[in-house]
C-alpha cells in the first residue's frame, strides 16, 4: 500500500519451475493418469491457467491404497529403522537442493509471497524430514510405550494453505514411523505435492511408499472412507473434520484432525508497544491471514488501546501488496475466488453489525484475487467477525480491563488453537498462558514454528498432535495397544 520509500520490483524469476501442461497422479512410484475428470489449477494473483491436474476416482484411490500396502507389507515396514531414516535424510537435502524450485511453485500455485514461500515453508518442509529421519530408529526410546509398530497405511488429506509445509507435517512422521503414505492434496494448490512426487522418485524411495493422489472433496472422501486405510490425517476446516469424525467413528481407525482457529493475541499495558504491532502484523498478516492459527482476535487492555491501534495502522500503512513473486511484498494473493468472496461477506457483515472497518490506501491489482489488511474495531464478543473463522486479513480488535476478563474473552470460543500474550512481567505471561484453553501459546512472538514442538488443539480445533515427540505417537501402537 502507501510507503515510506518506492521500491524497485525485485521479482523472482518464474523460469526456474518447470511447469507441464497437465499432471497424473502419482501411485506405486509412477506418474499415471486419473479417471476421474480432470481439473485447472489457477495462478491467484493472475487468474491465470498454470496446469491441468489429474483427478482421483474411488478406483484410483483404491490403486494407491492397494501399492501403499503391499509397500507396508513387503518392502517399508520390514525395513531397517535406520535405513528408513536415510530415506528421509535423502528427501530432506533434495527439499533444500531444490528449495528455490518449490518456492517459487508454492507462490504461483498459492499466491503467498516469495519470502514467506522461500523464508519459511520450503526450509521448515525440510527441517520437518531431517527432525523425523532422526527419530526413525530411536522410536523405543520416545517414551511411546513398549515396542511401538507402526499402523500400516497412512490416508492423509492436507489444506491449501500450507500446501508443502502441511505434506511434510504430515509424510515426515507417517515415514519415520514406518507407515506408507496415501496423501490428497487440496485441489487449488497441487503442484507442490507433485513436484515432491519427483523428490521420492529422485530420493529412490521405494514404490509404493509414498502415493499421491490430486483431486476434489470426493477424491479425499474417497481416501478418509477406504477399508484398508489404519489412520486418517486431516488438516482444514472444522466442517469437513466433523463429517470425517464422523465417518471414522466405528472403524477402528485411527485419526487426528487439525481445524480452523479464532485466536486471541492479547496485549497488557506493560507489553512494548513497537515489538506487539510487529507481531501482531505477523499473527493476522501473514499468508494472507490463510493460517488456523491466526491472531485473528485483538485483545488490548483499555488504557493503551488508542496507541496500539494507531500505531498498529501506521504499520499496516507499509505493507506492500501485489505480485507474489516480487520479494517486497508482504502480502500476496487470496488463493481462490471462493475464498475471497468468504472475506467479502463476513467483512460486510463486521461492519452492518456496528463494528469500524478500516483499510490503509491505495488500490489493489486489476487482475486476481486481492483483499487489503482490514482491522475492525468497536467490536463486541457477539460479532460474527469475532466469532467466525475469517481466513483472511481481517483483524478484529476487543478490549479488556483485567487479566481475569482477558482470559475469559479469549477462551470464548468454540475453538482452542492458539493464542498470544504480551507482557514484560514473565508470571504475568505463566499465569495467563495457565488458562488459557489453547494448544498452542506464544508469549511476545506469534506464528513461530519448530518441528520439535507439538501443535495441535483443543475443542472445535481438532485433537491430536503433530510435530515434536508426541506427534510422533498418532502413527504407532505399541506391543500393549
């Protein structure tokens, strides 16, 4: 938007990615065709037609779970722990070899910008398998209970997000573990999955140990409802995590699910007002506010909410928006239309509801999908912006007077992600982050991810862990269980 200086457009160059007219699906090793009807993945910030894509059918699904098997049973569960591990050694340094490669297709596939694709999701995808490559033959020692074994085969349905950060969340565990994989990506953001296709092809991963399957909602029913599949794994939004807990219910399979996220970034009087505008920008901003995690509630004590606010909009001020593959921008494109008539509409609602919209100046791309850093304010715990998952740049700020009436605000909700808190007293931040009822909580930063630390959440989040040695726990039983 308005900034302090005119930048020169520094754009990353779009030849360094391959991109094929049309992509099959990837089962037993090989790329093949679907035979269910095809679909076009689009460019957001253009709209543009980057590929067409394979759709799975129910036999297609059924082929991968088939080739996941017999992988199981003849060739990843016998194996060698350690040697399991180098595998994912392998699949890690070719994720850093290739890293500029992926970040550029996760920009033109997702519209997140360059420096979030380059900075955080490609490096964090890799550190993801190297932490779990190390845990492959250490699982007896991971207080997991006695002897654990892994569950068999692994169907695993990710968002469009994260869409090489989520895979890796999910395949680097599932590996470690010794289960194989059935994995659907999100049917707007499938290219990066893909290109991790030719990773394991290049990594020399056995066939059938890892099986990629593209397509829509029925595709991922089609994975979440196969007889033979021992763990279900799914990440996205909280109504499509109820229908699969409840077409798990009763199989014996085993599932995590990781859902949508209304997290309250709360601010104390005492919290150094420069350092919580920045996170604050990182906790609602970042990837276009497409995070479940997002620090989408506001909450800021009454007597400095006047200098936070401001000070909050003169930052929002210097965010550039525009071109994903410029590295000056902060923030890209929404990634679909569907998404961003989602943010329209809950946005019109903050404001016909009472709440104070406001948006920094200037003007957005003629093509694309593109919605400007919006924060409400004048907003009570009953707006729907307050209560409704947004997934977008939309903030909502509250206020609070006590710390008792800060931690209730924030745990009304029907979800239980994340949260943050700011404050220069350290028992201030343990006691606050004592009660609040989230799975994750950052105190004076926001959005800061590592492979070793569990993430997952409580109520309408979901259940389950993933990352650190308890995530390791959903993809194995033990000699008791």
């Amino acid at each position: 938007m308005t900034s302090l200086f005119e930048y020169a457009p520094a754009l990353e160059s779009r030849s360094i990615v391959d991109l094929r007219p049309s992509y099959g699906l990837f089962i037993d090793g090989e790329f093949t065709e679907g035979t269910g009807t095809p679909l076009k993945t689009l460019n957001p910030a253009t709209e543009e037609v980057l590929a067409e894509v394979a759709t799975g059918s129910d036999a297609d699904v059924d082929r991968a779970v088939h080739a996941a098997r017999r992988a199981f049973t003849r060739v990843w569960g016998p194996m060698r722990p350690a040697d399991r591990g180098k595998y994912l050694f392998r699949i890690a340094r070719l994720l850093q070899e290739r890293a500029r490669e992926f970040a550029v297709l996760e920009s033109l596939d997702n519209g997140k910008p360059i420096r979030e694709s380059r900075d955080v999701d490609v490096p964090l995808a890799a550190a993801h398998f190297f932490y779990h490559a190390g845990w492959a033959d250490k699982l007896e020692h991971a207080g997991l209970g006695p002897a654990p074994r892994p569950l068999g085969v692994a169907g695993q349905v990710i968002p469009w997000n994260f869409p090489l950060m989520m895979l890796a969340w999910k395949i680097a565990p599932a590996l470690a573990t010794g289960n194989t994989v059935v994995l659907k990506p999100a049917e707007t953001t499938p290219l990066t999955a893909l290109l991790f296709a030719e990773v394991c092809q290049q990594a020399d991963l056995p066939p059938g140990v890892v099986n990629i399957v593209t397509g829509a909602g029925e595709t991922g029913r089609a994975v979440v409802a196969h007889p033979d599949v021992d763990k279900v794994a799914f990440t996205g939004s909280t109504e499509v995590g109820q229908s699969i807990a409840r077409a798990v219910a009763g199989t014996g399979k085993r599932l995590t699910l990781e859902l949508g996220g209304k997290a309250a970034n709360i601010v104390f009087d005492d919290a150094p007002v420069d350092q919580a505008v920045e996170g604050i920008v990182r906790g609602i901003f970042f990837n276009q506010g497409h995070v479940c995690c997002a620090g989408s509630r506001l909450l800021v004590q009454e007597s400095v909410h006047d200098e936070v606010v401001a000070s909050l909009q003169r930052r929002i001020g210097t965010l550039r928006v525009g071109d994903p593959l410029d590295k000056n921008t902060d923030l890209g494109a929404i990634n679909s239309a569907e998404q961003l008539a989602r943010i329209r509409a809950l946005s019109d609602v903050g404001e016909a509801e009472g709440a104070q919209r406001w948006q920094p100046e200037g003007d957005l791309p003629t093509r694309g999908y593109w919605f400007k850093p919006t924060v409400f304010t004048d907003v009570s715990p009953a707006h729907r912006i307050a209560r409704d998952e947004v997934f977008g740049p939309v903030l909502s700020v509250l206020t609070f007077r006590t710390p008792d009436e800060a931690v209730a605000k924030a745990n009304n909700t029907s979800y239980g992600l994340s949260a943050g808190v700011w404050s220069e007293k350290g028992s201030r931040i343990l006691a606050i982050t004592n009660k609040l009822r989230a799975g994750v909580v950052w105190a004076n930063t926001f959005n800061e991810f590592d492979p070793t630390s569990p993430f997952g959440g409580y109520k309408q989040s979901g259940y389950g862990r993933e990352g650190g040695r308890q995530g390791l726990a959903a993809y194995l039983r033990s000699a008791t269980s």
